[in-house]
C-alpha cells in the first residue's frame, strides 16, 4: 500500500500540521494539493511530503497567499 514509506492518518496530520479536517479535505478535492493513499476501507493515508506541503501552505496562506496560487506548487 504505501511502498516502505511512513504514512500518517489524517488525524495524524491534523496534529502535525494545523490544519484542520476540512481544511485537508477542502485542499485535496479543490485544489487537488494532495492525492493520499487510500486504504482498502477507504481511509486517507498521507505521505511524509505531504504533510511537507501541507505545513508549507498553512505557513503561506497565514501570510495572506490564496490556497489557490500555493496548492499545486511542488
């Protein structure tokens, strides 16, 4: 499922990053910011560069970059 890489639930990353649920899922189907792994049930499992990326646009967005200009930015 996740290749050797760590993977994190989204709770997880609520955690590490800040972002709320919404927040996280608003990004992935708006602004396709993420594509997480998905477990047989379903679950999303995110990588270690997501929440990478998922850190990077809070800290942009807090200082006034529109989620829009920032989501697909590697």
């Amino acid at each position: 499922m996740s290749n050797g890489q760590a993977t994190y639930k989204i709770r997880q990353v609520i955690d590490l990053t800040g972002a709320s649920e919404f927040l996280l899922r608003a990004w992935e189907d708006r602004y396709s910011a993420f594509t997480p792994l998905r477990t047989k049930t379903g679950r999303r499992l995110y990588t270690e560069s997501e929440i990478l990326k998922a850190r990077a646009i809070m800290a942009l967005t807090s200082r006034g970059l529109r989620v829009g200009d920032v989501a697909q930015l590697g």
